[in-house]
C-alpha cells in the first residue's frame, strides 16, 4: 500500500527552523547573562559568609561583586531586549501552522483516504463474503441432515424405551461434530473468530511483525465467477 509524504509540513519546518536559528543565538546570549547573574549573586553569597564566619573585612570586593551585578542586570535587559526586537524583525512569514493543519485536513487526509479504504474496504468485503458463504453452506448441509438427525434422536429414545439401551445415547447432529477456532460449528466458530480478531486488534507490535507473515494479503483478489455454481 503506497504512503504519502506531507510534504507542506516538510516546507514548514525548513522554513521556521531557519527563524528558529537566527532567534535560538538571541536566546542563548539571553540565558547566558541570566546565568552569569547567578554565578555573581552566588559568589557575593559566598564573600560575605566567608567575611561574617571568619571575621574578615571583605568590603572592597563586596562593592565590586554589587556592582557587576547591577551591571549584569544591564546586560540582561538588553538581551532581553534583543530577543524581543529579533522576533519583530523575523516575523512568521510564507507558510502558517493553520495553514499547515488545515490542508492536513481538507487535502492529505482525503488523498491518503483515497489509497487506503479502497484497498482495506475490498479485502473487508471478501471476508463478509466468505463469512456469509460458510454461514450458507452450513445452514443448507444442516438442513440435508436434518431429516436423519431427528430419525437418529427418535432411534436412540426408541433404543431406551424398549430395553435395548439402559441409556439414551446421547446424538447430535452431524454438522456440530465439526470444531471451527475452538466452536462446534460455523455460527460458534465465527463468533470464536471475532474473538481472536478483537484481542489481535489489541497487539500492536504482533500486528507490525505479521506484516510480513506468509497469511498477510497486500490485494484482495477480485474474481467474478461463482466457484460451485
């Protein structure tokens, strides 16, 4: 079954992730100034402690550890201020994120609809067919054996009635001999059948690995002649 690529998606990116390249060095010189301050605020921190714990007049660096800070707190504005006119000036242009989900939905989705229902509907269509045929074949070859099944039951009371038998042997009818995915018969066997299938659908990576599985249809077969007709 072909895939499709998205490709406006694939246009999109190329084109914000250039936008997002100029902007990410404004970013980064913004984060690294609020990261400096930090190293300072924790490094007079520091000074002072030491000053108090040890008893050591630390006055001087104090004063010029206060005022990098003040001045680091000038620098962070203007980066900040930096990264706020970057973005004006490289304003989102040419394609948008609505216009990218919007065709996602009114184009690709329809386009990838057109490849993939036509080929799961038939190979659906098949098994509603074949599942209709077994539940015909079953219901007219039970049907044959109707008459004798009940000539069989009335044999075996019969059997009992007159002595022959100390039991009524247990008769059934010859169809329900017949074990179909764990079911006596067609009717149980489908519905065992749908069983199996709704706990399949569950088994996502067993789904995946039987893609390649010798019972794996890629195309439904299409025939038009009425084998047995």
């Amino acid at each position: 079954m072909q895939t499709f690529n998205f490709e406006l998606l694939d246009q999109y990116k190329e084109e914000h992730r250039e936008r997002s390249t100029k902007l990410s060095e404004y970013q980064k010189a913004w984060d690294d100034a609020k990261s400096r301050l930090r190293e300072l605020e924790k490094q007079y921190e520091r000074t002072f402690t030491e000053s108090v714990g040890k008893g050591e007049d630390k006055t001087a660096e104090l004063a010029k550890i206060d005022d990098d800070i003040t001045l680091q707190k000038e620098v962070i504005a203007r980066r900040e201020r930096d990264y706020k006119l970057a973005m004006q000036a490289l304003p989102v242009v040419g394609i948008s994120p609505v216009q990218v989900v919007n065709t996602y939905r009114s184009e690709f989705c329809p386009k990838v609809q057109s490849e993939y229902v036509p080929t799961v509907q038939a190979k659906l269509d098949l098994a509603r067919d074949l599942l209709k045929s077994a539940l015909i074949d079953h219901h007219r070859i039970s049907e044959e054996y109707d008459p004798l099944y009940a000539e069989m039951k009335e044999m075996s009371q019969a059997n009992k009635t007159t002595g022959r038998t100390r039991y009524i042997e247990g008769v059934i009818h010859p169809t329900k001999y017949f074990e179909f995915y764990g079911g006596q018969g067609v009717p149980s066997g489908i519905s065992r059948l749908f069983g199996e299938l709704r706990d399949y659908s569950g088994k996502i990576d067993q789904i995946k690995q039987d893609a390649d599985a010798d019972f794996y249809i890629a195309v439904a077969p299409k025939t038009t002649k009425k084998v047995g007709k």
